[in-house]
C-alpha cells in the first residue's frame, strides 16, 4: 500500500536513464568505500607487522578472516535490507519503507548482542579451530575479543550502508568508511607505535574508527530528515516487512557463511604451514581483497539495480544493467591481475620484511591473481541473481562451488604441492561459481525468482 505523509526519499532512481552511467556513479563510491574497508585489517596489518613483531601479525592476519566471516555474513543480511527497501521504494511505497527500515534496526540490535556474547566466551575456541599458532594465541584473543565487544558499531554501519543502498545512495557511506579509515590510521599510530599496545591496540583502533562511521551515519539521517529515523520510539517488528527481509536475507547470509566458513577452513589449511605462512596467508588474502574490488561493489551494485527496477516492473532493463555490469567489472579484474603479477614482492613487502614471509606471499599471489577476473565477473551475477529473487540458486550455486570444488581442492593440492596450494584452493572457488551462474542467467532460469520478490511485495 501507498502511504500518506512523507515521500520516500529515493537519492537515486535507478528505473530511468542511462544504464551504463547509472552502473558506473552508483559503483565508483561502493568501490572506494570497499577498498577503504579491506584497509581496516589491512592497516591493522601493516602497523603490526612493522612496530609489534611476527607473533602478533600472525594474529591479526588469524583474525582477519574470522572478521570477514563476520563483516560478509551480515551484509548478506544487509543484502535483504537493501532489496525491500529498494523494492518498496521503487514501488513507492513510503510507509512500508519505513516500516521496514524500524524492523531491520531492531534485528540489528538483536543481532549485536547475540554476537557479543557469544564471541566474547567462544574467542580462544575459535581461534583454535582454524589452528592459530601457539605463539600468536594470546595476541589473537586479545584483538578477537576486542572486535566482538565493539561489534555493534560494525552491524551499525552495515545497515546503514544497506539502507542507503536500497534508497540509490552509494555516496555518503563513501564518506564515512574514509573519514572512518583515516581514524583507524591515526589510533593505529597511536596505539601500536607510540603506546606499543601490540595487536589490542590495532582492535581497538578499529572498534572506536567503525563507532565513528556508525555515529556519523545516524547523524546524517536525522540531519536529512528522512523518513528513517533512528529514533528508539519508532523501532519496532512489522512482521511483513521482516518477513521480507529474511525471505531475501537469510538464504544470502546463509550462503555468505558457507562461503566464509571455507574460507576458513582453508586459512586452518594454510596455518597449518606454521607462523611465516600464516603471516603470508593473510598478507596475500588482504592484497587479494583489495585487487577484487570490483567484485563486492558490483554485487551490491547490481542487487540494488535489479530490484529496483523488478520492483518498477522491468525485468529487460534488470538484465541489460547485468550485461553493462559484467563489461565494466572485467576490465577492472583484468587491470588489477597484471598490476599484481608485477609488483607482488613490493606489495609484499609493505606488510613485512622478512624474506621467508615475503616469498610465501609472492608464490600465493602469482597464483591467486588469476582468480581476479572471475571474481570480478562473479560479483554482477551474484548480484543480479539476488536482486531477481533468486534465493535458493544463490545457496546452492555457494554450496557447491565451496564444499565439492574449494575446501576438497585445498586439502588436494597443499598435500602434492604444499602452500602454493591454497592459492589454487581461491582460484576454484568463483572459477566454478561463475560457470553456473552464466549458466542460470544464459538459459533464462533466473526469472524463476521473479515471483519471490512480487510476492514478498504484494504481502506486505
């Protein structure tokens, strides 16, 4: 239904106009904004590893993927945020926006105090699952716990990024994750180089750096006068519009947790070559995540495209946007393979100086590199399927690729050809991802999902 009073404010209406140039403005800011995201642990990283020794680099670069475990599984939550907002607003249907928004808040609240608590007691087990070295154990609790407690901040600022990517904004959660970063840097500097707090400084960098985006972010919604408040008199369950948000969220951040999960167990794989690969893992994962931005950022981009425009009724214009998507995203996957091919000694080398860690990088990378073009291909076909409904295909598609190709394909080749092997482990993962998901959108099975979204819709 349409409500009376305040129109929904759509920043950017994603229906009309040019779809390359609409892919292009709304990518670039989701693009710096995550370049400056993997920079959190990356600067943690690069701090530690120069002012504070090899025991606590090893445990932030430990911690560094339990967090991405973390920080991609709610935003495949953030994922169903933002296709009901975008769908509502694309159908403009204000009080429904609004209704909407107030529900993903308190879930979000819920959902920080359940991970505090919870990380908080099971951080040393954590750890010791993915087989952190003995000596960088105390360092890894420290930092792990430290993150847990600030976890709110982080869900903070994922919803609100997710709320103004639903509204067609990209731009002032640009803003925050920069101001947010340049006061990482600065605390960092702070704590781990003049008051040597070692790897609990760097966490605690982090914690009060993501507090500020998250505070930043509120302010800007109150300053605006949006029909998203943030006023705690207005947080409430609407159980349609929950509804929504979990028929979309939840298979997304179920996948996401798979996917992650994998990963994990691959970082154990690679931890299990003791402290220098360890260090190097991370190191190379962080380089990795930097050199695929075009991946996440084209994710979102296109999840917010194509519900937007399924919710204005135009599945065509949806597609059109994926094909001007995939162009765009794997020239930039191609740029950045050859960028890294070349320098990844050097890039190595910010992290780290010591020659056995340096080398175990460089032989990751020049494997791992070749993985940037398909990850940048599969981030607008993993977008595209999301925004299209297609809830189901995204779990199974992330199943597979990561449980019968990447975690099997770890164990495989670290046992024939060592570390080396879970480069290739990375390599698996979207390089089968992307052969599906061609496949499902090739064949036209992707407008299965179409009726997800209408009747998500049309139930609230």
């Amino acid at each position: 239904m349409k409500a009376e009073g305040k129109a929904v404010k759509l920043q950017k209406d994603l229906t009309t106009g040019s779809v390359r140039a609409h892919l292009i403005r709304f990518t670039i800011p989701l693009i710096i904004s995550n370049i400056f995201q993997v920079l959190y642990n990356a600067v943690d990283m690069f701090f530690v590893g120069k002012y504070a020794g090899t025991e606590s680099l090893s445990a932030v670069s430990v911690c560094g993927p339990i967090m991405d475990v973390l920080i991609i599984s709610i935003s495949g939550l953030s994922v169903g945020v933002s296709v009901a907002i975008a769908n509502y607003a694309g159908n403009h249907q204000t009080q429904d926006v609004k209704d909407c928004a107030n529900s993903a808040i308190g879930l979000y609240a819920v959902i920080a105090v359940v991970f505090t608590v919870i990380g908080f007691i099971l951080s040393p087990q954590i750890l010791a699952l993915v087989q952190t070295p003995q000596e960088a154990m105390p360092h890894a609790i420290q930092y792990l716990r430290t993150i847990f407690c600030g976890i709110v901040f982080m869900l903070g600022y994922n919803l609100i990024n997710a709320l103004q990517r639903g509204f067609g904004d990209s731009n002032s959660s640009m803003i925050f994750i920069i101001v947010s970063a340049g006061v990482n840097i600065v605390l960092d500097f702070i704590f781990v180089c003049l008051l040597d707090m070692h790897a609990f400084g760097a966490a605690l960098a982090t914690v009060i750096a993501q507090a500020v985006s998250f505070v930043m972010g509120v302010v800007y919604f109150r300053i605006q006068k949006h029909v998203v408040t943030f006023r705690l008199k207005d947080i409430r369950f609407h159980v349609n519009q929950l509804r929504f948000i979990l028929r979309i969220g939840l298979p997304t951040a179920l996948n996401e947790v798979l996917v992650n999960l994998a990963y994990l167990t691959v970082s154990g794989v690679a931890n299990s070559f003791g402290l220098a690969a360890s260090a190097a893992y991370g190191i190379g994962m962080k380089i990795d995540n930097i050199a695929i931005f075009s991946d996440s950022a084209m994710n979102m981009t296109m999840s917010s495209f194509a519900s937007q425009n399924i919710g204005a009724g135009k599945p065509q214009r949806a597609l059109d946007g994926l094909k001007e998507a995939l162009k765009l995203s794997g020239i930039l996957g191609l740029i950045t393979a050859v960028i890294v091919f070349f320098f990844a000694p050097g890039f190595a080398a910010i992290f780290n100086s010591d020659p056995l860690v340096i080398g175990h990088t460089v032989d990751y990378l020049h494997i791992s590199l070749y993985s940037y073009v398909l990850f940048a291909l599969v981030g607008p076909l993993i977008g595209f399927i999301r925004g299209t409904g297609n809830l189901k295909t995204s779990v199974i598609v992330g199943f597979i690729a990561q449980y019968v190709f990447r975690v099997p394909c770890a164990f495989l080749f670290c046992h024939f050809i060592g570390f080396p092997g879970v480069a290739v482990a990375i390599l698996v993962g979207p390089l089968s991802s992307t052969i599906m998901y061609g496949w499902i959108v090739a064949t036209g099975r992707w407008k299965r999902g179409l009726k997800n979204l209408n009747v998500s819709a049309q139930g609230a």
